[in-house]
C-alpha cells in the first residue's frame, strides 16, 4: 500500500497513457497503444507566461500513483485525463520520468 491510496477517494482518477504513434520509415501513421492507470492524483505544478508576446501559457502538472512493478511511464508517453477530472486534457510527458520515494 502507497501513499496515494491512503487519500479520499473522490481525490483520485483514472488516466489513460498513450503510448506509440509517430510514423514509420515511409510516414504512415503507427497505431497508439491505451493503456489505463487507476487511481491517480494530479495536480498543477506552475504556470508562466512566456514574454515572447504569444497568447499561449505553458503549464505543467504533475501526477502521483503508487508504485506498480508491472508497469512505469516512458519519456515519450501522453497522458489522457478525462473531462471533468483536475487537469483534464492531454499532457506529454517531459523527460525522464521520477519515482519517488
């Protein structure tokens, strides 16, 4: 047992990571892989304006789930949270994934 499953329940939701895609040596699309995470907490890391004059703000969020050795998040995964969940949308995974503890 983990730390985020110590917390209420109505806290937590599920997420689906997409993992693939791209294109192949002669650019044609690759199929995306769905693969469904339960019981994560999301929540928003910052926010900032870029001073370049754009309308665009970039934001960051960061998600917690407890540790499950069959599975772990790649660099190049994309995370989908549903409609109506914190953060809802569709976020890139930047980087190297942390674990923690």
């Amino acid at each position: 047992m983990g730390i985020v499953s110590s917390f209420p329940r109505p806290w937590l939701t599920n997420v689906t990571v997409l993992r693939g895609g791209g294109r192949d040596p002669k650019g044609n699309p690759l199929p995306v892989t769905e693969i469904p995470v339960a019981d994560c907490i999301i929540a928003a890391r910052a926010t900032s304006e870029p001073t370049d004059r754009a309308d665009l703000i970039a934001s960051t969020a960061v998600l917690y789930r407890d540790p499950d050795p069959s599975f772990s998040f790649l660099p190049k995964d994309r995370v989908r949270v549903p409609v109506g969940a914190l953060m809802a949308g569709e976020w890139s995974v930047d980087g190297l994934p942390g674990e923690w503890p």
